[in-house]
C-alpha cells in the first residue's frame, strides 16, 4: 500500500522556515526531508510527522513561530503562480470579496496539504472562518495546550496581506486541543501577529 504523501509546496515551505531559523539543525531534519524527495514530491507523511514531533520535544517555543513562517512561505509561493493579470485583478475586488478569496485560497491550501486534509468556509457578519478537517500539523497523541494549526493561521495572514486587507487571523479551536476539527478565523483587528524575520514581500505586497 502506497504511503500518503504531503504536497510538495507545504514540505518545501517547512524545509525553508527551517532553514531560516534553525540552520545549525537543519542537516538534521533532512533525514526526513530530503532535498530530493521535496524536489520530487515524494515526502511522506509519516516522515513529515516525525519533522514536527521533533521539532516539538526540541524547541516547543520554536514551533509555533516557525511553522506559522513556513505558513506564509507557501501562500507567498503559491500566491506567485497566478498570472499578473490576476494578481491585479483580485486586487482590485471589493474589500469582502478580497477577504473571502483570502480563506478560499487557504482552503485549497489545505486540500494540497494531504489526502486526509479537507476545509469548509464560512462568512457571517463581516469576518469568516476556515474550518480545517485532517490537519497534519495537529496530528498529536495526547492533547495540547495550546493550537498547533500556526501553519494555516500563517498562510490566511500571507493571503490577506498579499490581497491588501488589514484583517487578521487567529486559531480559535485546534484538534490538537481537543477540538474535532481547527477553525482559524480571519476579521479586522483579530490580533494576529507576524513572527520575526517573514519571507520576502512581507510589507503586504505594496
């Protein structure tokens, strides 16, 4: 039976955020992501698991900062195939339907993450929310005390900058912390926060 793979813009993202913050360790996590197989595609999930377990037990203040960045490498990355054409384009839409295209794009992000991982959105009195279903980020044995969705919280924040919205998004359940699935909500003056040293672009695309 074929092992479940991880798409290869979320495992190169994480190999990059760990590049920037963690170079001294990064030889290290390539035993399990392999410059060739990120290249390939051909990750899989329980070699991504095993990244983020160690990541965890290593440094649990250094997981959340950087796998919110590896977040927003992959909506920058993803974000830069469109055409320029539609790139102005979906600037130009009205404010809510820039904010709404935000979550969509999450959405599909989440979709490329694995086969297991799904989402739904929904917008309701001027702020949305991604429900996330099958996160791998939050795939945990025990419970946490905290979320440890920061990936899609990185990447709805990425896209609202990049569609030039002042919203912001914030996790507010986490299947990590019991929850049955991760809802991460995009509003105005959420609270979110950008983690130190950002990918380029990080001024929002002005």
């Amino acid at each position: 039976m074929t092992e479940a793979r991880i798409g290869r813009i979320v495992a190169a993202a994480l190999h990059q955020a760990l590049a920037d913050r963690l170079p001294m360790r990064l030889e290290f996590y390539e035993n399990w992501l392999d410059p060739m197989r990120l290249r390939a595609g051909t990750v899989g999930r329980a070699a991504f698991l095993a990244v983020l377990s160690f990541l965890r037990q290593e440094d649990h203040r250094e997981y959340r900062p950087l796998v919110r960045l590896a977040g927003r490498y992959a909506a920058e990355w993803t974000y830069a195939t469109a055409s320029r054409w539609s790139r102005l384009w979906r600037r130009r839409l009205p404010i809510g339907r820039r904010a709404r295209l935000a979550l969509d794009l999450t959405r599909q992000l989440v979709e490329t993450t694995s086969g297991a991982s799904g989402g739904t959105v929904e917008w309701r009195r001027g702020t949305g929310v991604l429900e996330i279903r099958g996160s791998v980020f939050c795939d945990v044995r025990t419970p946490r005390a905290e979320p440890l969705c920061d990936f899609y919280v990185g990447a709805l924040e990425r896209y609202a900058e990049l569609l030039d919205i002042g919203f912001a998004s914030r996790a507010e359940a986490c299947r990590a912390m019991g929850s049955e699935t991760c809802r991460i909500r995009l509003a105005p003056g959420a609270g979110g926060q950008r983690p130190p040293g950002g990918p380029p672009g990080a001024e929002g695309g002005r």
